[in-house]
C-alpha cells in the first residue's frame, strides 16, 4: 500500500499549477530519442505529453491507484504507455534506454543513503553507456520552513496542504486533505553537496545541475535539477 493510493484522484487538481517542467523534461526525452523511463511515473503529469510527442515512455510506480489514473489519462489523450508496477530501487525493466528521468522531487522519497543508492545503481545500470539520469529535488530554504511550519495553506481550491519540517532530522511530513480524501506522506531532503557525492558514488559525472528547469545555473535556492550521464566507458 501506497501513501499515494489514496490521493490518486487528488493528485492532478492538488498539482495543477505545477507546470514549470514538463517542456524540460520533453526536451530531454526528444533529445534523448526515447525510449526512456520514468520513475515514479504516478497520474502521468510528465509521461502523457511525453507519449503524445511519440516518445515511448516506460513508467514505473508503486501505486496501483496513481498508475489507474495515469492509464486513464493516456487512454484519453490517445496515448500509449507501457506502465509497470514496482518500486524505484528495483525497476522492473530490463530494456537499456538512453534517458532516465525522476521528476517532481520523487527521489525525496528515499529516506537512507542506502535506498538512494539503490536507486542510483539500478538507473546506473538501466542506462546504455552515454545515457542521461535527469531529475530534481529540492532542499527547503529557512524562509520557506518559517512561513509554512505547522500551518495549514490551500494549495489549491480545496485542496489543503501541512507541513510538518525537522530541520535536524531533514525530513518533513506532508498531509493533503481534500475532496474527504487525504494522505500523510514523510520526504528526506539532502544538500546538493550530497546529491552531487552519492551520483559520483553510483558512477555518474555530472553534466549540469541547474537551479531551475529554464536552465539557470543553480545559485544556493531550494531547488536543484540535475542532469547525470553515466560515462560512456
Ligand atoms: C511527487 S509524485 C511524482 C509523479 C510524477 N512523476 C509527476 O511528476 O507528477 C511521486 C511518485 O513517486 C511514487 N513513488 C514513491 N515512492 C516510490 C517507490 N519507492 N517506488 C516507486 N514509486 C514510488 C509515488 O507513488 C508517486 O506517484
């Protein structure tokens, strides 16, 4: 059972105003040529432009409800994806594909160097040589925690949002209510001193890690999104 079972048919209203991406990681895919996987693939915000574009799009997650929503999605924009149910640390995929992408902060899902190092060498190893890992993550600034610790903020109409921040144990603990459905879900946060040291650890170089997806240099705010290749031999 997943935290996301059951805000499957929440996820796209609480997350419509999240649109800064999607042309970024369509233009990796398309650079990329496909096919590509997507981890944490969930209603599909990411994977069904990418599809409708005609790449063929691997998707994996492990919530059968967001994986319903994600099908129902495509079927609507006539789009076909290939969605698998299976956890980030062991894709059930044994394709070699050029890109591998984790939007949306999926990776703060992982909680120990251990599971993202898990993740790391299984996307290490989805990758022909020279293939891309792009992703992103964010790492919360002190204004950030101040103005939303323990409060509870609409997001979206309807739809609430609680953060719970523990800036020593860096995790926070996220409720979203809305529509008399709701989950409780806890993320890891990390430096991208860290991000940067465990993709070097997996094998990674580093090609770029911006500080947003127009493609800025990243300059010590919240959020990092990075591209890794593994080496081409
Ligand atoms: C923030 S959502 C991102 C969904 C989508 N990529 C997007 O950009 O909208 C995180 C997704 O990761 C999935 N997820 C969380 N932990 C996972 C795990 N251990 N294995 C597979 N999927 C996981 C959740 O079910 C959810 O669909």
């Amino acid at each position: 059972m997943s935290s996301y079972d059951a805000i499957a048919e929440l996820y796209d209203p609480w997350s419509a105003s999240v649109v800064e991406d999607v042309a970024f990681y369509l233009e990796e895919a398309r650079r990329s040529g496909g096919p590509i996987v997507e981890l944490g693939v969930g209603t599909g915000r990411i994977a069904v432009p990418l599809g409708a574009d005609g790449i063929h799009v691997i998707g994996i997650d492990s919530s059968r409800a967001m994986l319903e929503v994600c099908a129902r999605r495509a079927a609507l924009a006539g789009v076909t994806l290939d969605l698998r149910v299976g956890d980030l640390r062991e894709p059930p995929v044994t394709e070699r594909v050029p890109l591998v992408i984790c939007p949306f902060r999926s990776l703060l899902h992982m909680h120990t160097d251990e599971d993202r190092l898990s993740v790391l060498g299984a996307t290490h190893d989805l990758l022909v040589p020279g293939g891309r890992f792009v992703f992103d993550v964010f790492a919360p600034d002190a204004a950030d925690i101040a103005q939303t610790q323990a409060r509870w903020l609409e997001r979206e109409p309807g739809i609430f949002e609680h953060a719970v921040w523990d800036e020593s144990e860096r995790t926070l603990t996220l409720t979203i209510r809305g529509d008399e459905r709701g989950t409780t879900m806890a993320l890891a946060w990390l430096s991208p001193g860290e991000w940067r040291h465990l993709l070097m650890r997996a094998g990674f170089e580093i090609e770029a890690c911006y500080g947003w997806f127009d493609r800025s240099p990243y300059r010590g705010r919240e959020d990092t999104v990075w591209i890794a290749r593994r080496p081409s031999s």
